[in-house]
C-alpha cells in the first residue's frame, strides 16, 4: 500500500523550494523565459522527456510508465500579473511591477513536486503522464496556441488535471462537475462624435452624452434580456473622452468585459451589443467602431470524473473539507484544455482571516497546504493510471 500522505509531506520543504524561488521571478504572459527554464531544468533533472518552446515559452516533460495504457496531463500555469508586490517577504519578486499574485507559483511548484514523487513510483502505473507548463493563462492565453502545437497528441492525450488556488477555507478542496468558471471576453468601443465649444453643444455631437446612454443602455442586456437564472456580467471598466473642460471632444473610448456561464449566452454577446450600441448611436448622430474580442470558453468539468476527484480529495483533507463551489464569473484558459479532453479543474482552499485576496498586491497564503494539492494529484493519477 502507497502511503501518499507521507509521500506528499516528506517533499513539504522541497515544495516549498520550489514555490518561493519561481515567486522571485515572475514573468508576464509569453515572457517567461526564467520560469521556462527553471522548469526545464528541473524536469530533466528529475529524468523526463522535456520539450520546451512550445508556444514560446511553454514547457512539457513526459513520464513514460512502460505498459500501454491511458495518457494523463497535468497541467500549471507559469505566468505572472503586472502589479507591483507589496508582501515584503524576503522571496518577494525581484522583477519591478510583476507579481505572482494569483497563485500560479504555487500551480508550478505542486506539479513539479508530484512529478518529482511519480518518477520514484511509477512502477504500478501504465501509460504515459505529460506534465504541463502553459504561458499566458492571464492573457492573451497560451492554452490554445499550446494545443495548436500538438501537446494532446503523440501520445493522445486521454485526461486532463488541473488546480487553482481557492479563497475558501485554508486546506479545503473544492470539486464541482460542470461550468465552474465563465466564458470572458473582451470590449474595445469608439464613440465618434463631432467636438466643438462647450458653449454652443447644439453645434456638436457630443461622444460624452452618447457614451453615457450606451453604457446604460448596455446594461438591459443584463436586467432586460437574459433569464435571470443564467448569471452573466457586463462591465465597463474604462471610460475616456475629453481633455478641457470647455471643450466637447471629437471622440470617446470605452472598454469593458461580458462574462457568462452558458454557452449560448456566451455565443449571442456580441450582436446583442452590436445591436444596441448602433441603434443607440445612429439616434444620437454619432459613429461608432466596437471591436469585440472572444476569450477564453467556460471552464467545464467533466461527470464522468467527479467521483474519483471527490474521493480523491476526501482521502487527501476528509470528506467535511471537500466542498462544492459555486461557479464564479473569473476564467481560466484551461477550459480549452477541457474541451477536447474528458478532465478536472479543482480548487485548494487558501482563504485565512484578514488575508489579502488573490489579484492584491499583499497577496499570500500558507505554504504548509502546498502538499495537499500534491498529494491530490498522486492519487488521481493511480486511480487514472493505475
């Protein structure tokens, strides 16, 4: 019998390790060429078959198990935030302005540490695991052009694994089947007016007042036309005309992000807001130009799976610390992943009291969960593979 427990526990300090050198060197999407060598290194170190450049600067080492059998990947994401850390631990990021503050350092460190464990302990398993490295998740998203390359093929990959630091409670795991993160896409309006005298605005048409109605207008799409058990989220998050106070500007700018958990919602976004911004603005007098820019599907879990994951999870923390989280409105490129393979995407609790949440700048969890995550990962691995 495999005593994962310990197996997790007695790599805790090297986990550890691993986290706080990758939070030292945090990169921003496709430039994590530090991070991309720091894996490589460690992966063949450790005796797999690495591949790296993959997407740029994605990373993939193989574990061959010797019979045929089923392919499992597991993946981490690499890539950093740009905002500026404030923790002031003494493994704060050298890097000026970039920040592992969503937790992608701890993502790197548990696979690297489970694939560490796996290379001592194959023996029982057959087929092949592929531990994956991915750039970008925080944009443009790197989980696509990584696929495009061929990473789910030779050998075809047959499940797919993965997790995310969680703002539940500190070493709980959450599992949930289905659409547990939305499908996020991204905005870029311009109004175009006519500028002139602030004075004399029955000259002029003004890219201000028309902004204001479409941005409210916009919002009907939320309250007016979609079920109100469907969650979905417009937001505008940028807002910018104008440089005098007297002077009504020839132009306004407006950028913002709709989120949705249905597909169908997901899919209808941009001519539902083609439709409203063009009506709104031709009663207006102005122009306009929306550029509209799809992101990343809904993250779907997949059924077939939940049962293993919730057993797995219960044997790591017991059943009372397994929860299901509600679906959240944040995304995640691992969804593509999920579209062309039966997988999982579960969440580590990380939450404490008073602690800085993930995205903050004061950012940081307890290490001491990094092995539950761990040891996760070995027991869905022998219940896949074995």
């Amino acid at each position: 019998m495999i005593d994962f427990k310990k197996l997790a526990q007695d790599q805790k300090d090297a986990v550890i390790h691993i986290r706080r050198a990758l939070h030292r060197i945090p990169e921003v999407g496709f430039s994590e060429k530090k991070t991309s060598a720091f894996v490589a290194e460690y992966l063949n170190k450790i005796g797999l078959q690495v591949e790296a450049g993959i997407a740029e600067t994605g990373v993939v080492g193989q574990l061959e198990l010797g019979e045929r059998g089923k392919t499992l990947m597991i993946r981490a994401d690499m890539d950093a935030i740009p905002l500026q850390e404030e923790t002031g631990l003494p493994f704060a990021s050298i890097h000026e302005g970039v920040m592992h503050a969503c937790g992608h350092d701890a993502h790197m460190a548990m696979v690297l540490a489970t694939a560490a464990i796996l290379t001592r302990i194959k023996t029982s398993l057959r087929g092949a695991i592929k531990f994956l490295f991915q750039p970008a998740e925080e944009g443009p998203g790197g989980a696509k052009p990584m696929i495009e390359s061929g990473v789910l093929d030779n050998p075809k990959v047959d499940y797919a694994l993965g997790c995310h630091l969680h703002g539940g409670k500190e070493g709980t795991i959450g599992v949930k089947a289905g659409c547990v993160l939305a499908a996020m896409d991204r905005f870029d309006l311009k109004i175009i007016g006519k500028g002139g005298h602030g004075a004399m605005p029955h000259l002029c048409v003004d890219p201000i007042d028309v902004g204001v109605q479409v941005i409210n207008t916009l919002q009907r799409i939320v309250s007016r036309q979609i079920n109100p058990m469907s969650p979905v989220v417009l937001t505008v998050g940028r807002f910018h005309a104008g440089s005098a106070f007297n002077i009504i500007p020839a132009e306004a700018e407006i950028a913002g992000t709709t989120r949705a958990l249905d597909r169908g919602i997901w899919d209808s976004w941009q001519n539902r807001m083609e439709r409203i911004i063009k009506g709104t603005c031709e009663a207006m007098g102005a122009g306009y130009k929306l550029s509209y820019t799809r992101g990343y599907p809904p993250t779907v879990n997949h059924e077939a799976l939940l049962e293993i994951v919730q057993r797995c999870a219960a044997e790591v923390v017991g059943e009372e610390n397994v929860f299901e989280p509600e679906p959240m409105m944040a995304g995640d490129d691992m969804a593509f992943f999920l579209e062309k393979v039966p997988g999982f995407f579960f969440f580590l609790g990380a939450g404490r009291d008073h602690s800085a949440p993930l995205h903050n700048s004061r950012f940081d969890f307890n290490e001491g969960i990094l092995p539950l995550g761990v040891e996760t990962y070995l027991r869905l691995a022998y219940a896949l593979l074995k």
